[in-house]
C-alpha cells in the first residue's frame, strides 16, 4: 500500500503497510476524514515520521491522541501549531522545562524545532474525531505505532525513550532495556502533576546527557 511518509520510515515500515490491519485503518481513517472533521489535516497525520527520520531519530517521546479542538493538532504529540493556546500539558511540559535547563517560557507550543533534530513526537493514535477524545482508538493505530517503537528499538542503538505517564510506561515492554535509556515521570497533566508525579523529572537535562556520554549531539529543548 503507498503511505505518505518519509523514504526512510516507508523502507522500514513496509511490512506493516502491507498487513491486513492497515488495509482497515485507512479505510476507517478515509470514511472518517470524508464524513466530518478531524484532526490533524491529512498531509499531517504523518508528520512525526517526516520532521524525525530513522536514521536522525535519537529521543523518543509518546503521546496517547491527538488534541481533538480547531487548529491545534499538528501531527506531533504534545504539540499544537503556532498562535494556538498552549494546552495544560504543554504548559507543564514548558514549565519543567524553564525549572531544569533555566530556558525562558516558550511562545510558541509548536515543537516542530524539537522533531527536527531527532526527537519523535509519537502519538499512539495518529488521529481524532472533532471534539471526540479517544474517538479512533483501537482501530489500528495502535498496532502500527507499537511497530514503529519496536522497529526502533530492534534496529537503533542508544535511544532515549521518555515515557510520561501510565499509558506510555507500558511500552516499555516494547523497548530492549539493555539497547537503550528509559526514562520515566508521571504524565504532564495537571491531574497527575498537581499530585507530585511530574515537576522535578529534570528529563531534558538527564536526556541530553544521556546523549552527550554516546557522544551525540544534544538537544535544543
């Protein structure tokens, strides 16, 4: 099946584009798209792929679904397109930030500066219905996302995966822990950071070291 996604992601992901459950999924995700509004734009549903390559792809970051409001998703998780109000997570997600590396609160919540050197903005799901949270999950997205974590952890050496909440911490099962960092924090949410399980994970700082001991170069959070 032909997928828009970048060269190098289309290479190691033809398996998957050629099963049986994706054949689905394009056919739920095509009737969903021509039936009413979702999100991201179509030319979008890809974007994590074509912003982070394999071969440039060092930090991995899951999200669970896309954000389900006008303009805000942008096909990177966390990550809304410029302009747009900083959803709850991002804001804590900045705000750790500012507390560990002492960067100034960004005014944009578009994290595309991020995916482009290195750091894949994965959704498990890669699209939503209009205000319908969880609206496309467990139709095979899942499936195809969960490939594309351990496809990156059979082939890639040394990645760091940061996984933000209970949802992302069971991929780990997914990750060879003896092949790459593992680091893990409550979800940015304000639900579970207002109870102590975010502030303080210091991730960006121990992230970029983790990168900069394998002589790789750091990220500009």
């Amino acid at each position: 099946m032909e997928v828009s996604i970048h060269e190098s992601w289309k290479e190691q992901l033809s398996e998957e584009f050629n099963k049986p459950y994706f054949a689905k999924l394009v056919n739920f995700v095509k009737t969903e798209y021509g039936s009413g509004t979702c999100y991201p734009k179509g030319s979008d549903i890809f974007a994590a792929f074509d912003h982070s390559p394999f071969q440039e792809t060092k930090v991995v970051i899951i999200g669970q679904d896309p954000y389900h409001g006008p303009g805000q998703a942008n096909g990177l998780c966390f990550s809304v397109k410029d302009g747009i109000a900083h959803p709850p997570s991002l804001i804590n997600i900045f705000k750790e930030l500012e507390t560990d590396l002492g960067k100034p609160y960004p005014k944009s919540g578009n994290l595309e500066s991020w995916a482009d050197q290195g750091v894949l903005l994965l959704n498990a799901t890669l699209t939503v219905r209009a205000h319908q949270a969880a609206s496309h999950q467990n139709q095979g997205w899942e499936s195809f996302t969960d490939a594309v974590i351990k496809k990156l952890s059979d082939e890639k050496e040394g990645l760091v995966f940061l996984l933000w909440g209970g949802f992302a911490k069971k991929k780990v099962a997914l990750i060879a822990a003896n092949r790459h960092h593992v680091l893990t924090a409550g979800h940015p949410s304000p639900l579970s950071a207002n109870r102590g399980y975010w502030f303080g994970n210091k991730h960006f700082s121990k992230c970029n070291l983790l990168l900069a001991q394998q002589n790789n170069k750091t990220i500009d959070w």
